[in-house]
C-alpha cells in the first residue's frame, strides 16, 4: 500500500520509531533484522545506514545517537510498507539521483541536497515492561497510562517535541529546512514494538507536533498513517477507532495472511497458541464507544493546553482503573463539562 515508508511524495520526512542509537540492533548487535522495522529500514535506505555508521559518536558502539537528522536521504530499494509484506528486496526503477536535487546555502557554501525522503529518528520516552503483554495490546495496562515519571503522557509529548523542534538546530541549518521537507509521515511511535497504548501514542504526536510546529518557518504538516495490521503489533492501531469500526478493523486484521518475516511480535504477546496469527484476537471487548474522529471534533479546534490538561486529569483520576479506554475517559469529561455548565448542581459519576 502508499504509507508514509513507500510514498514518492517529495519533501515528505519519515519519522523512524528510533532506539537510542539509528539503526537498533543492525551493527553488530544481531545477524539480520530481526523483523524489527528500524533496523528493515537500514537496508532499504543504505545512505542512512551508511551515515549512521561513519558519523559515529561512539567508539564503543559505532551508530549515531537519536533523536537525529538525516537529510538527503533516498529509499534506495522498493517493496517496503508498513505491513512488511515484501517478498523481495528489489532496487526502485524510480529513484532519482539528480532531478531531486535541491540548493541548500550553508555558511556560504552552496550544496545539492535530494529532498526525495528525509529521515529523522525519534525516540520515544516509553519503555515500560509488561508482565502480562497481551493486556498492553488491547491498550488495557496500567502501566500504559503512567501520570509521573518517565513512562508519564508528558515524556511522550517532549520526546517527540525533542525530535521534530527546530529550535536546537544552528540558525543557517534550519533556516534552510523548509526546501527540504514539507511534511512529516509518521505509522505507530510508542505503540509499535514498545506496545504502548495506541490512543495516547496518536494524542502525544498530535500534542507534540503542535508544539514543534511553532519552530518551523512555514506550515509543516503531519500524516498519520494508520494500520489494520501494522508490522509491529499488529491490530493494536484498530483501537483508535469507534467500536463498530474497530470491529470491523480486527476481523480485517485477523482475515490477513501474514507471510513469514512480515510482522514482529514477541512469543508472549501472542492471543493464541497459533503463531502464525499475530493479529489481537478475541479482542472487540476493548474497542472504545469513541475513535479518533471524536478527538479531532471535541479538540481540533481547541487550544492544545486544553486536551493536554483535561487528559493529565483523566489520568490521574483513573490511574488505578483500565476498563476505559483513553477515549472514552476524555469523552465523558467533556460531557461531564458540557453538563456542569448546563446544571451546576450536577454531580459526577
């Protein structure tokens, strides 16, 4: 399919759900890529790879650090979405090595640079174990939902604020980054391979954006792209949407043939004993009365220190509580809002 790894837009940056270091695992630290997408991407965009190694700022561990820049950078192979249902790793017929070129003027030097797909690792905050991983994929851990410390809904928002703000970058480079990137495509961040909850992944990039937009010169848009089975947990994504959608979305999840190699999903996190069915099964139970589409109405046009407060409420009134989702709790404060203005007697349940 067209997501935001096999797109041909121009000027669109990849946002890679990056480890501390580019590229995870992939120099030295295991042989192939262990179905992981990060290290999948080394392969088809080798420049990244290759960057990533020689431009090292360790000596121990010969990768660059994260969050990180890599500009110029080309998918060099083809057949890569967010499903991973490549069979083959082929060379793109369509990769550009000069009509994408364009002039950047850096400390008085002029130098072509490609804006064909600009990468840029971000690391999120979240990295919490589970004990039982199956719970965390239907977005019912209460360790998902931590209000304090680093795990907490705020590391989330400034992690990805860290990543995609301009302001830490010298003044001549990021004057000059708007030739280059134009908008940011972006799959599941903290709820890929870190199993996070899906609803608060799209709520902190959705927050965290807002606050990193405020640094670029021009408009910077935002692509979220959104899975029935994305490689890492797959059918999780199906929770960001209202219940009978989500439905549907699982039974499409569960539907799929999944080739070997074409997901990541420890033994644990499996539903079933089948480990060939990666999908969350059994799960509608979980799906929330409220998607996506009911934030952006209720928030979209709303200062975002308003979702931001409401939702640190939410957590920390439920933070012993996972039988609602994120949603749904954000849902009924408004309505329990909307009520109090209506009789201010009310009382809430």
């Amino acid at each position: 399919g067209i997501d935001y790894l096999s797109t041909s837009a121009l000027k669109q940056a990849l946002v890679d759900s990056s480890g501390p270091w580019v590229g995870g695992n992939l120099y030295g630290g295991s042989c192939g890529t262990e179905g992981n997408l990060e290290e999948a991407l080394m392969t088809f965009m080798p420049e990244v790879a290759v960057l990533s190694l020689f431009l090292s700022q360790d000596d121990a561990r010969p990768q660059l650090r994260a969050p990180a820049w890599v500009l110029g950078a080309r998918m060099i192979l083809t057949g890569l979405d967010g499903t991973k249902r490549w069979t083959q790793w082929r060379t793109n017929p369509d990769v550009a090595f000069r009509t994408d070129l364009t002039t950047l003027e850096l400390e008085g030097q002029q130098m072509l640079v490609s804006n064909r797909k600009p990468f840029v690792a971000a690391v999120p905050a979240f990295q919490a174990s589970f004990n039982n991983l199956k719970e965390a994929r239907q977005n019912r851990a209460l360790a998902q939902r931590q209000v304090h410390g680093p795990n907490s809904f705020k590391q989330q928002v400034m992690a990805w604020y860290q990543a995609l703000s301009l302001d830490a970058l010298p003044p001549t480079f990021r004057d000059q980054m708007p030739k280059l990137v134009a908008s940011l495509g972006s799959g599941p961040w903290m709820s890929g391979h870190r199993f996070g909850d899906s609803q608060l992944d799209v709520l902190a990039i959705w927050l965290g954006q807002t606050l990193a937009s405020r640094s670029w010169k021009s408009n910077v848009f935002l692509d979220f792209y959104m899975y029935s089975a994305f490689t890492e947990n797959p059918g999780n994504q199906c929770f960001l949407h209202s219940k009978k959608r989500c439905g549907d979305c699982l039974w499409t999840c569960k539907q799929k043939w999944f080739p070997p190699g074409s997901f990541y999903l420890p033994k644990k996190g499996f539903m079933s004993g089948d480990q060939s069915k990666p999908c969350v099964m059994w799960s509608e139970f979980a799906c929330s009365q409220h998607g996506l589409e009911t934030m952006f109405w209720n928030f979209g046009f709303k200062p975002a220190d308003r979702l931001w407060t409401m939702l640190e409420k939410v957590l920390e009134a439920h933070k012993d509580e996972n039988q609602r989702s994120v949603f749904d709790r954000l849902f009924d404060e408004v309505t329990w809002e909307l009520q109090q203005k209506l009789d201010p007697w009310a009382k809430q349940i």
